[in-house]
C-alpha cells in the first residue's frame, strides 16, 4: 500500500514537473532574455498603453536620437545654397534632435559620427559644426548616454534610441518577468500566490531622474580613459554621481553656459538652476523661514512644500517630520506627456496660484500695490519669472528655471534679455523705458540684481 502510494506521489511529480516543463517550451516569450535587463519601451506598451501612447506621441523624448524613417524626419532645408553643407540629404543616417535644432549623423567603422553642419529649427539656417573635430567627437562618450536608453559606456551599445521607459524607470526584466509569471496558465501552477514586488521597477520623483540628462558636465573613467559628457552609471532613484562634475559658472570664463548674473544661457543646465532655486528648497525652507504670522505649520502645507506628499496616496502621506523632498520636477512636468494627451492632467499657469495666491497677497498688503503692473491676464507668471533666456537654435526660446526675475538693467550689464522685454513683452520700447518702469513699480527689489 504504502509502495502504491509513493509511486502514486512520484507519477504525480512527474506529471507536474512535465506539466511545467511543457509549459516553459510552449510559452518561450513568458521569461523576456534581456541580458542587459532592458526590455524596450515597445514591450512596456502591453500593459502600459495610456501612458505610452501620450509619451510616443506628445513629448520629445522618443526623438531625441533616431534612424531616418522617412524623409520629413530631416528638417535641415538642403535647397538653401549654404557653403558649410558639405553633404547630401541621402547620406544622412541618423538624427538628433526635433525641436530646436537637428544634428546629423552617419556610421563610420562602428561609430556614430555627426556631418560638419547643424540646421538650427528656431531660426531656420545652416550653422558650421565640429567642422575640425567631428572625428574627435564621437556620439557615444559624447551624446548617448543622454539620448539613448541602456547605454553601457563599456561596449557602447544601448538598448534603445532615444529617451525611453527605462531611462527613467531603470530596466524593466524583471519587473515584466514576474508578470508575465503570474499570469501565464503555465506559470500560474506554482506562482499563482506570489506576492509582486513592489521594487522591481522604480518609481521616482527625484529631480535627479531629469537632472541626469537635463545638466552639463562630464565624467571620466580612468580604467577606459575615456571622458563622457554625461553622468556614467546612473540609477534612476538615486542622486547623480559625485564623479559626475558639473558646469559651473566660475569655470565658465568665456561665458558661454552661464550669464554674468548667475543664471544659465545654455540649454542642458535646467537641473543646475532648478536645484539652486527656492522651489526645490521648498521643505527646508517652509521650515526655517516660517512665522507665526502665517498661522500654525501643519501637515497640510506640505500640499505646497512636498512632492512625496503630493505623489504619495490618501492613505500613504508623509508628515512634517517624515517628508523628504521639497517640489522636484515632476511638480510642473508631467513626464509621461499625459497633460497634453488628457485635459485633466493638463498643469497650466493655474498651478502657480494654487501656492502662491496666498504669499502674493500677503506682500502686496505689506507694500500696499499690486504683485504685478499689468493686467493679470495678459501674460503668466512664467513670463516674469521664468523668461526665455537660454538659448538654442540660434535664439532663446527656452526658459529660465532658475524662479528669478531678471530685471531690465541685466541688459546692459550682461546683454542679456530680460523678464520685461522677452516673449513679446514690451519689446517695441527701450531698455531704458523698461528700467525706469521697473524701478517705479519695484523700487525696494533687491540692488544686488544690478
């Protein structure tokens, strides 16, 4: 009896163990081979679609770096007899960029080359281009790591071009593995009570996710002797590398990242002035500056002051003691693109007010006028405070992140643009009408500027 039973036991385990066996064979796509870890943005859409959808579609990401697909991918416009357009528009492989200005590029022995000229979008014309050192300025420890996904700054390869999923969510095997396992029939035998982790992808509001590529600096390998123009190994969810050495404006003695006021020029430096700024010094700040005047310090103003607590849910929310982050990036930006694919994501000049209303009124009685001199409704607070003055393309279409007014005497002192005569602002006057008004309506702001 007891010998039936057991060879019982052992058809048994050999049925259930041929029973996963075949089901391992007949479903080959359940367990994803990356041996990167990375598994493409493609292969999120199958359970992320929404999300996907609105970043292929509504930001610039996925374009950053491409294979031409078609020929409109091109936007240098090659009928314009230029001198400096030293090649065809067939021999272009590869671009760069889609919104400012467009690099080209080409594959020679294995690596990714750009051609010597450059088609600035914002300004429609052809600029020269690493005209005498296009073959010292290899794509790979100069560009990829920024603008491609899964760069491994060993072989060089990526696993993707342009700004995908992983990028920013870091790589995704094992996060789509343990899905795929339990909720394939096969898998589903022995894996139908595992708990899913809850640290298999990342999820982070850190600006440092957008400041590994959103700054400027370089870092170098010593065991490759090689230097990259962007930080090597980063993990998103962490802090960037000490390693990695930013710009700073006193290396800068030819101006040309950094204003004379200490504001960035430059695009690729958003992450130096956002993390100088009040905003993501929002926590520590509310806390050492607050006064009784403004009523008693709770949980709840941390709505303003916090974005764990303004990501985190109802039930889940950090206290005054426990919040770790002042306002990051993804306070403003949604990352995903949602707020241009749904109206309800949608972040608009509104989203300034929901904080501010209150300290704009709280001023203004102290002074005893309005905040601003013009209607309200006649330009955002970002005019003011976040004016175009970083350049690309040719121009300054790109604002400021620093949360600074740039007043009008800037102009003369640094030939900058400033808040009162950029984005179409009082731009038919002089400089010299803009100082005298902004001194009249502000007269107290700090000299320092000057």
């Amino acid at each position: 009896m007891r010998i039936q039973t057991q060879s019982t036991v052992n058809l048994l385990l050999i049925f259930v163990l041929a029973a996963v066996i075949a089901g391992f064979t007949l479903h080959k796509d359940v367990l994803f081979p990356a041996e990167s870890g990375y598994v493409t943005s493609e292969t999120c859409q199958g359970c992320h679609n929404t999300h996907y959808s609105a970043w292929h579609e509504h930001t610039l990401h996925p374009k950053m770096f491409r294979p031409v697909g078609a020929p409109n991918d091109i936007q240098g416009d090659f009928s314009q007899a230029n001198p400096v357009v030293t090649f065809k528009k067939e021999e272009i492989e590869y671009v760069i960029g889609n919104k400012w200005e467009q690099v080209y590029a080409r594959m020679i022995d294995g690596e990714y080359y750009p051609f010597t000229a450059k088609w600035l979008i914002t300004t429609q014309q052809w600029v020269p281009y690493k005209v005498d050192s296009w073959k010292e300025t290899p794509l790979s420890n100069n560009c990829n790591g920024c603008h491609t996904t899964g760069f491994n700054p060993e072989t060089f390869e990526f696993a993707e071009f342009g700004i995908g999923c992983e990028a920013c969510h870091g790589p995704g095997q094992t996060h789509v593995n343990k899905r795929r396992m339990t909720t394939d029939e096969s898998c589903n035998f022995c894996h139908a009570d595992e708990v899913h982790s809850q640290n298999d992808i990342v999820v982070s509001t850190k600006s440092a996710v957008c400041g590994q590529c959103h700054s400027r600096g370089k870092q170098s390998a010593d065991h490759m002797q090689t230097t990259f123009n962007f930080p090597v190994g980063y993990k998103p969810g962490e802090e960037i590398n000490s390693d990695y050495k930013q710009v700073q404006q006193q290396d800068d003695t030819q101006q040309k990242h950094w204003w004379g006021l200490g504001l960035s020029k430059n695009r690729h430096q958003e992450f130096a002035d956002f993390s100088e700024s009040k905003h993501s010094k929002a926590l520590t700040l509310m806390k050492s500056h607050h006064t009784p005047e403004r009523g008693e310090l709770t949980d709840e103003c941390l709505q303003c002051h916090s974005q764990d607590y303004l990501s985190a849910p109802a039930d889940q929310k950090p206290t005054l003691h426990t919040a770790t982050q002042g306002l990051t990036c993804v306070t403003c930006h949604n990352p995903h693109g949602m707020d241009r694919d749904l109206p309800s994501a949608r972040i608009d000049a509104e989203r300034c007010g929901l904080c501010h209303a209150d300290s704009i009124s709280f001023t203004a009685a102290q002074n005893g006028r309005p905040h601003y001199p013009g209607p309200p409704s006649s330009k955002s607070c970002a005019d003011c405070h976040m004016p175009y003055i970083v350049k690309s393309g040719g121009a300054y279409p790109i604002r400021s992140h620093a949360f600074k007014i740039v007043p009008p005497v800037a102009s003369l002192t640094y030939d900058m643009p400033n808040s009162c005569q950029n984005g179409g602002c009082h731009d038919d006057k002089s400089v010299e009408w803009a100082i005298e008004a902004f001194n009249t309506h502000y007269p107290d702001y700090g000299k320092e500027a000057k």
